[in-house]
C-alpha cells in the first residue's frame, strides 16, 4: 500500500524527476501521463472543430 508524503517532499520530488509527473492528491502522489506532441495537436485540432481556437 502507497504511504502518504509530506507536500514539501513531493515537490522536491517533482522537480528531481524527468520524465514522469505526479498529481499530489490526500498526501498521496497519483501517476499521469505526459502528452506526446502529437497528442498536443490532436487537442489543437479538435478545439478548432469546436470553436474553441481561432487562428
């Protein structure tokens, strides 16, 4: 079972990794997933469709 850690040992966490990033929620860090570029502009394009984005 995860054990809950200090926010200030999160941070310290946080900004040592490089490639993964965590959500602090409760005292517990929380895995997401880093977004590819291509991820990136599929998000793009589907705000275009939306009306979100105006270029």
């Amino acid at each position: 079972m995860p054990h809950q850690i200090s926010l200030d040992a999160y941070l310290i966490h946080e900004r040592a990794s490089l490639g993964s990033r965590n959500e602090y929620i409760e005292g517990y860090l929380i895995p997401v997933d880093v977004g590819t570029t291509q991820h990136g502009k599929m998000i793009t394009n589907i705000a275009r469709l939306l009306g979100g984005c105006r270029t």
